[in-house]
C-alpha cells in the first residue's frame, strides 16, 4: 500500500548514512570546498573537507544506483494498487424493487426499497451491512418538463436482512412519494475495501446500482461519462464509488440524487476564490454569512462541475474547451435557454480581482465593461437572475450564446461543414529517406513532408513553416547527450545546413534537408562520433501554422504578441548513424493519453506546435539541465512531469510569502491549494495513465543516462535550504522525482536529507560543478562498454 511503502521508505531512508560527504573537496576535480568536511577521514577541523577520502577525483564518487536490487518491481506495485481500484468488483448490488404504502395521515408513505448484495457471485451475509465502508440508499423524483431532478427525496434509513440470504432491506417511513409509482429512481452503492493510495480514498470493490420508475429512462445529460474518463480514468467514480454511469439509469442521473438542480450549493467558496482571492484568504476560506447569500447558487451536477473545474483547481486546458466533456453535445449546451447569469458565474468570476491564469474564464464585469459603458447588471448577483436572452438572441442587441462561445478551442479545432476537426489530423507530418551522404560521412540528408488531409477553410498545406531538429543520443540511451539542433526549413539556413523545396501539390509540401553535423554540432559533435559515444541522432519536425481566428502569444523571449499557431502534431524518428538507416522508436509514454487531459499538449504551456509527440519534448527536457522552474528537480521530461503532475508549484522563490501583505495572504493561498491538489486520477498510481505497460520500473542504467538536479531555491522561514545542484542517476531522477515533490511540498527538510542520503550511498549523489556530469557519464556509461 502506497502509505506504508512512503512509511517503509522513509526508515530505509532514514537508516543511509552519506557516503560522500567528501566528495566535493578543494582536490575535486571540479569541486568548490566541502559543505563541512565531517565524513572525512582525515578532516579534523570540518572546514572544507580538504582531506576527505573521495576528494581527490570526481569519478572515482560515480557509482551505479542499487535500487533494481530492493525496487525491482517498484512500478508494478505502484499499478498494480491503482488496479484494485479499477479492475472488476466482486461486490455486486442489484435493486430488487420499491414498495411503498400510504400513511394513516394519507400524506406520507412508509416507503421500502429491498436490494440483494453478492461477493464473489455469493450471497454476501452481514447483519445491517456493517462491515461495508460505504453504503447509501436513495430515491428522488425527476421533472421531465424541465429535465431536473428536484429536491423531492428519500432516504433510507440502516439496512436489516431479509429470510433471503444476501437480501436487505431499508425503509422510510416518511417518505412524501411512492417511488414506485411516480417519475423517479431508486439509487444504492455500496464499497469496502480501502485502497492504501496518497490522495483521494479508493476502494477495491465498488457497486452502484439503480432503478428507473416512470419517465426517467428519457432523461439525457448534455455531458458525456467519457468526457469525464479522458481525465479521471475508467471506470469514471467519484469521491472513489459514486458511479456516473450506473446500469439501470441514464448517464449522470445517478449524480442528480446528491446534485439535486433545484437545491442549494454549499460550496460558494469556490466562486469567492476567484471573485475575491482576498477576502477568501484572509477569512480562511470561512464565508460570512452574507458572502454565502451572494454568491448562492443550485448544486446541479453543471454547476459543481463547472466551478470546481474553473475555479477550484488546475485545470490543464482552457475552460470553453467545452467539447472535452460535451463532444456531440454542443448545441445542447449552447442553446439560448442556457445563457443566463446562473450559469455564467459556473466559470466566469462576476469581479475577479485575482485570477490570472488564462485558462481560467475572464470576469464578468471586464466583459461587460468591454461592450458597455453602462453599470454592471444586478441581476448577476441574484440567484433568481433571469434570462440574458431579452436582448442576447438572434437578431436581438446581443450576440447569441453561441456566437459568444464557439465550445472549442480555436487552436486545436476547426469546424469544417459543421463538424468538429483537430487540426493535428487536418494537416501531418513526416520525415522520410533519411540518409548519410556517401562522400560525407557527417552529412545527414533527410525529406519531410506536411500533408493537408481534410479542407480547412483559410488554411493552406503552403502557409506551414516546420522546423527541423537534429538531437544526438549518448552511449546507446534514450537520453541526449548534447542539445539538439534546430533549423526553420525556409530559403534561408544558418550554417551547416540547406534547405531545398522539394515537390508540392494543393494537398501536400515537401522539404529537402541536409544537416552537416560537423558543422551544426561542430567539433564536439564530430569527436563523439568518431569515438562511439553518438551513435543515433533523432530528427524531428515541428509544424507551424498560423491560426486565422486572431488568436496571439508571447514567443520566447519577445514582449509583443504574434499570431499563435495551432496545435499540429511534431513528428521524430531515430536514426541510426552506425547502420545508417532508421531505428525502432522507443516507446515510452503514449502522447495520447496525455492529449486525454490535454486535448492538444502545448496549448496551454510553450506552444500549439509542440504537441501530440512527447520524444519531441525532450528535445529540449534534456537530462543536462537542473529544472529552471522546478526546484531539486532535472528539466528532463521524466523528472519535470512526475514533479508536476506530483503537484509541485513552479518557481516558489519567486513565491511572496510575506502575510502581513495582501500580496503574500493571496500567494501563500494559491500555494497551500496547488500543493493539496490530487492528479487527476485520484493518485500517482496510475502509472499506465501516461506510460506504456511495462515502461514504468526503475531505469535501466545502460539505457539511461545521469542528470542534473536544480537547487533549492531560497525561500525565507523554510525548512529546507541551501540544498545544493547535485548529478544523480536515472532513478534518482526519474523515480526519485515523486518522492522528492512529497517531502518538498511538507518542507520536511529531514525526510529531504534521508532521501538524499539513501541517494549518495546506494547510488551516485554529487555536488554539480564544472565538468562534473560529463565526467560522472563517462565513467558510468563506461561500465557497460
């Protein structure tokens, strides 16, 4: 279980002694002074190390990690937890029927609902169901003129076996309807077994079952369960064993027994957060009584969902991104009847003093200001707002609700004739005939071609600029061990490369690239060629097409906005420069179950074009480098995703911490909420989430090489500090990247010292300087020549 195995880890960790405390002595290769000399043999005085033992040659410090030898299946722990929580249930419920019968006061009922519970396909015999952790029995009406379901409930009170084996029942017996005979449904979930996960409570078996009375069967939700599983996994329970797809009811009518449409919300913090950052800090995130009349709202499955999504958390793409969750569903979401304040301010904040992410929705009152001199309407501040359609229809003063909101990203969709297409499959990408010119032997030629499959109106094969890379392998690894090389593939080339239009057509558009790469890497390229340590380069391809919805960024680097191309797929392929052809990709991660929570990587973080290939991200998420955002982390992909994904914030030295300022009240708010946010999976475990089965285990140490970690970044009263650059291994990195964010986010200054302690000494933990990771590579890497 994962609390144990962080418990288990912790005394294992605890119990490392740090071998190399002298390994950064003045007679270090490239070392500055030790941090205090007290490891070494000789040193006496702890100042600086000077005699220390490992001292004298940075190399002779590099040691193969250990961690295959106790972690061996380590990932396949970590998955096979996960999968007790969505593997088949061998807790069954089935509702047998409701029966209900009037009072003598001839307005309530005494209401019975019997169901039958099974473990393993047998009866499953426990008095009063004590021994299940979880258990609710539940019925309520549905409207369907309206399609709501409304506050009319009942609750069924502690279950008692029947003569039937495995059989309950529970009874109300003040229910004010009879299910039975009325447009309702009758809900039940039971769950036992919790899972040992960090994050939310999972459970190893979980049933929900239901039944539909009357004219329930019609109902249809504008979202789709799918849309929820692209992020949160399948089968899709939330809070760990509430169903939204439940046999027996239509999708999501299950939720409406709690997100009842017509009952008040309860968490109106949520719309204060954004609207008053402030005021929510300061409080607490307590409401006075006044803020939760202001901000009441109807707890409806949409409205939970949507601010939680807007407002509570990191969502990881754009909120009018609506087809994520409401694919095929757009005109049922963006009726006119749906334009109303109720639902604007599920996204939208009404003032917003404080939100700044883009992602998020602007506020009302900009948009209004935008369009409207005039004061800001008070009906958005009433629960009982009416309709914004008086003016806002067709034909009327305003824009109709779905003129204002296309449901889309205009980056990754086009509509073409009325359907929905990702740009990334409108326009692709390849890299062809590669191949090393005969008279050259460091001349690398190689084709791409972008082709235009489906007819975007405005846009044109003919307007795409791709950029070409060219990324040197090391020592056979997955992993670089010099920066890639970049080229735009237009008429005019910097030196070393050429570039020649090849054949076009109105679909598609070629290039022709010759990359000298005694030129383009140079002399350092050219010596580690000849010498072995390269062997395969990757090419890569990233395409660039300006959007024509007007749509702008910031580059890298600039100040003014530029027209933001959309998000195209970039293309890589390996090639072997011994066997000179090209060579199996290794497939580590599947770019699509990122583009799951993503919908098109690179949209929301650097730029459209660097999406739909995660090889492509290393380019640049090299194991050379320490995190530049990211804090005691390598800006390797590995390392990078694990931390976020792990919830740790960027650049908390940048962070203001100070609460005796308003600044800082909010700062250290938004902080403490990112860090006790949960991966969308409701825990790390999932590895298979974005990895390929059986890619997930300790990294092969031939296959992978050290990297670099960032120090600690100074950040005032906090424990952890003055944590230097180290150069560690692949596991260390990798693996170790999870387990560091844990402690990291606790400012568990001990835990850090164990985790790095276990790190030096069954592993390689050395203080980065000059030189330090090219010689730590060349002596590992040696080993397995």
């Amino acid at each position: 279980m994962m609390r144990q195995f962080f418990k288990g880890m912790g005394v294992l960790l605890l119990a490392g002694s740090l071998a190399l405390a002298g390994c950064s002595g003045e007679n270090g290769a490239a070392g500055a002074p030790g941090r205090d000399g007290t490891d070494g043999t000789d040193g006496t005085n702890g100042t600086d190390g000077t005699n220390g033992t490992d001292g004298t040659d940075v190399t002779r410090t590099a040691t193969l990690e250990s961690c295959a030898g106790c972690h061996t299946d380590a990932g396949a722990r970590h998955q096979a937890i996960y999968d007790q929580y969505t593997d088949a249930s061998t807790l069954n419920v089935t509702i047998d029927g409701v029966s209900s019968v009037l009072n003598a006061d001839n307005t309530t009922y005494t209401s019975t609902l019997t169901f039958t519970v099974t473990k393993g396909g047998a009866p499953y015999v426990d008095a009063g169901l004590a021994q299940l952790d979880q258990k609710r029995f539940i019925a309520n009406k549905y409207d369907s003129a309206t399609r709501q379901f409304v506050t009319t409930e009942i609750t069924y009170g502690n279950p008692t076996a029947t003569a039937v084996a495995g059989q309950y029942e529970v009874t109300s017996a003040t229910a004010t309807f009879a299910p039975e005979s009325s447009n309702a449904q009758a809900y039940v979930y039971v769950a036992a077994g919790v899972i040992g996960s960090e994050g939310m409570t999972l459970y190893t078996d979980v049933s929900n079952a239901g039944l539909a009375f009357g004219d329930v069967g019609t109902y249809e939700s504008a979202a789709n369960v799918s849309g929820c599983e692209k992020c949160h996994g399948s089968p899709y329970l939330k809070h760990g064993y509430r169903a939204a797809a439940v046999e027996g009811l239509p999708d999501f009518a299950a939720c409406k027994a709690c997100h009842l449409d017509n009952k008040a919300g309860g968490h109106q913090g949520w719309q204060l957060l954004v609207d008053d950052p402030l005021a929510y800090a300061t409080q607490g995130g307590v409401l006075t009584d006044a803020q939760k009349t202001k901000y009441a709202y109807k707890r409806s499955v949409m409205a939970d969902t949507h601010m939680s999504h807007a407002m509570e958390f990191a969502y990881p793409q754009s909120m009018a991104n609506c087809v994520t969750c409401h694919e095929g569903k757009l005109d049922l979401v963006l009726a006119d009847a749906n334009f109303t304040p109720a639902t604007c301010k599920t996204c939208h904040p009404v003032t917003g003093t404080g939100g700044t992410d883009e992602k998020r929705a602007p506020a009302l009152k900009d948009l209004i200001a935008a369009k409207n001199a005039a004061a800001m309407h008070p009906d958005l501040y009433t629960a009982g707002a009416t309709a914004c359609t008086g003016c806002h229809k067709a034909g009327g003063l305003g824009k109709a609700f779905s003129e204002l909101h296309s449901g889309y990203d205009k980056l990754i969709y086009a509509d073409v004739a009325g359907a929905l297409t990702k740009y990334s499959s409108a326009f692709t990408a390849d890299i062809s005939n590669a191949s090393l010119d005969a008279a050259n032997a460091n001349l690398l030629k190689f084709t791409v071609t972008v082709t235009e499959n489906a007819d975007v109106a405005g846009l044109s094969v003919n307007e795409v600029v791709p950029t070409a890379y060219v990324a040197p392998y090391g020592y056979g690894t997955k992993d670089f061990i010099l920066a890639a090389k970049n080229q735009k593939l237009t008429a005019t080339a910097a030196a070393g490369w050429t570039i020649t239009a090849g054949t076009s057509t109105a679909t598609s558009k070629s290039w022709l690239v010759s990359a000298d790469l005694a030129v383009v890497g140079g002399a350092t390229w050219t010596d580690k060629i000849k010498d072995g340590t390269i062997k395969r380069v990757e090419l890569a391809v990233l395409a660039f097409l300006p959007n024509l919805d007007g749509v702008t960024y910031i580059p890298h680097g600039a100040t003014t906005p530029a027209t933001a191309p959309v998000a195209l797929n970039a293309v890589t392929k390996t090639f072997d420069l011994v066997a000179k052809r090209f060579a199996p990709a290794v497939a580590i991660v599947d770019a699509n179950k990122c583009n799951a929570c993503h919908d098109a990587l690179g949209t929301t973080f650097h730029t459209a074009d660097r999406g739909g290939n995660v090889v492509a991200c290393r380019l640049c998420h090299t194991t050379l480098n320490g995190g530049s955002h990211l804090e005691m982390q390598s800006r390797s992909i590995d390392s990078y995703v694990h931390a976020i994904h792990a919830m740790q914030p960027f650049d908390i030295g940048d962070i203001n911490f100070d609460v005796t300022t308003d600044a800082g009240k909010v700062a250290k708010m938004r902080y403490e909420h990112h860090i006790a946010s949960t991966y969308p999976n409701f825990t790390l475990l999932n590895c298979e989430s974005c990895h390929n089965p059986g890619t997930y285990e300790v990294p092969d140490q031939s296959a992978s090489l050290p990297g670099v970690l960032s120090a600690s970044d100074t950040v005032a009263n906090r424990a952890i500090a003055g944590v230097p650059s180290y150069v560690t291994g692949p596991a260390s990195r990798a693996c170790g990247s999870c387990h560091r964010t844990q402690v990291i986010n606790q400012d568990n200054a001990g835990a850090l010292t164990a985790i790095n302690d276990h790190t030096a000494t069954f592993g390689t933990l050395i203080e980065a300087g000059t030189g330090v990771l090219d010689a730590t590579i060349k002596s590992l890497m040696a080993l397995f020549k």
